[in-house]
C-alpha cells in the first residue's frame, strides 16, 4: 500500500463533502422513502440512493481498482487491497423527518471488507446541516472542521466515574429486539448520569471522540455505521474494543473514555446488555 493515508483522507473527505451536498438539497426539497429493508421501520430513501450512486461514482474515478461496500448497492471487489466502506446517509429516519443529525460516513480500510480483520486507515464523516467535518488518519489523530474552517483536535472526555458519564446508544429495528434492549437499557440507567438516542451511530462515534459523549454501546450495527466513526473515536483516544477484546461488529460496538471503559464494560456485564 504505496498511497499516504492524508492522501486517501482528502478523497474521502471531498466526496463526502460533495455527497453531504447532495444530501442537504434532497432534503430541502422532500424526502420520500423508496422502500423499506429488514423491517417496516427500516427504510431507505430515494436520496439514499442517489447520494450512493454518487460517491461510488467518485470513488471510481479518483480510485479505480479499490473495493467498494456501501449500504444501498452492494459490494465491488478490490484489487489493490483497499475497500471504501459507505453509508450514503446515516440516520435516514432523521433525514426523513427533518432532523438535522444525519451524515455521511466514508472510511477506507485495508484487508478483507470485515471489520473483525480490516484495518481502518481513514475516515470522514460529515453532517451537511452544522457543517462539521470529523476525519481522523491511522495515527494521525481525530480533527474536527468546523463550518467556518476552524479545525480542532479532538480528544475524548475523562469523567472520574460511570456515574458521571453521559451514555449513547441505540435500537434495532426490529420490535422484539427492540423491547429487549429497552428492557437491557432500563438497568443501565442508574448507573449513569443519563443516557441519549441520537439515530445516527456515525455522529455517535464521532460525539465521543468530540467529548460531547462518553460513551456510546449499540448491538446489531452494519460495517458502514461504523468504519469511519470507531477511527475517529480511537484516534481521538477512546477505548474502542469490545469487553470481549473484539472489534465493533454487529455482536457490539462498544466506545468509551478510558476513565470508566472498564467499570461501563463491567456493568454491561452486569445488565446483560
């Protein structure tokens, strides 16, 4: 792998600059939902599309040969031994309702498309409606643009216990699963000051890393919620593994100030979350 990773973290960030454009004018002009996947609620949007087909467009031309897995149009084998992993819109039920936490996720990683092996090396993930840009390189560090231009080094919060810290997370899609969680969360409650739903993993992520979070757990998430945002949340210095010492995956993507990682993974344990 010949090419800098600044080099790739400029593709990533003009695409999803350009995609997050797109996004904000489909929004203005009306949403309308195109189907629905895993369940009623789980929808996708015609933007979604749209927006898709743009980046995976883009990253054709700026990168022919690397791999390709977003969320609406499926996989592209690489050749060079990276893969742009992308979520044309995360929060979409944000999007559609008007809701101004939705963004743009896309990362590049090295290896196989599996977030149990890859090996992130960059990621952007932009919200078109406050106009952040969050972007962090391997070993590079987490930065966030604000819309003026000012950028920010960003480094995670350090709360002196799980008492004191703010907790993200989120729900499935489906009902039962989602009674299930509720039911997990509800004992997670009085172990922390207080808990937030956001309904975009990507800007959860990306909230840690910030410290406007200090910690975000959430089962049942896909490898484009989170290639991009687990970078940047690491690279800001958050613990990004799992209890268990495993990776984010759809079994838990767990990331937390290293202040009370071990007592949240602790209680996780203790709730059966």
């Amino acid at each position: 792998m010949t090419d800098s990773f600044d080099a790739l973290l400029d593709v990533a960030r003009s695409i999803a600059l350009e995609a997050g454009a797109l996004a904000a004018r489909r929004r203005a002009e009306g949403v309308e939902v195109a189907a629905s996947k895993s369940s009623p609620v789980d929808i996708v949007t015609f933007a979604d599309r749209e927006v898709e087909a743009l980046i995976r467009r883009r990253l054709a031309e700026e990168r022919p040969g690397d791999g390709f897995y977003g969320e609406e149009s499926g996989a592209e084998e690489s050749t060079t031994g990276l893969t742009w992993i992308v979520d044309p819109i995360d929060g979409t039920v944000n999007f559609l309702y008007g809701i101004p936490s939705y963004a743009v996720s896309i990362a590049v990683v090295e290896g196989e498309p599996d977030p149990l092996t890859w090996r992130a090396l960059a990621g952007c993930v932009f919200n078109p409606v406050s106009g952040e840009v969050f972007t962090a390189t391997r070993g590079g560090g987490a930065h966030l643009t604000h819309a003026g231009g000012d950028t920010d080094v960003l480094t995670v919060s350090a709360p002196p216990t799980l008492s004191q810290a703010l907790l993200a997370t989120g729900f499935a899609y489906d009902p039962a699963k989602r009674v299930e969680q509720g039911r997990r969360l509800g004992a997670l409650l009085g172990l922390v000051r207080d808990i937030r739903r956001i309904g975009a993993a990507s800007l959860d992520f990306c909230f840690v890393a910030a410290g406007r979070l200090d910690a975000y757990v959430e089962q049942g998430l896909q490898p484009w919620d989170h290639a991009a945002g687990v970078l940047i949340a690491e690279e800001a210095g958050a613990v990004v593994l799992t209890p268990a010492g495993a990776q984010a995956s759809r079994e838990l993507s767990f990331v937390a100030a290293p202040s009370i990682a071990a007592e949240l993974a602790d209680a996780l344990e203790s709730t059966g979350f």
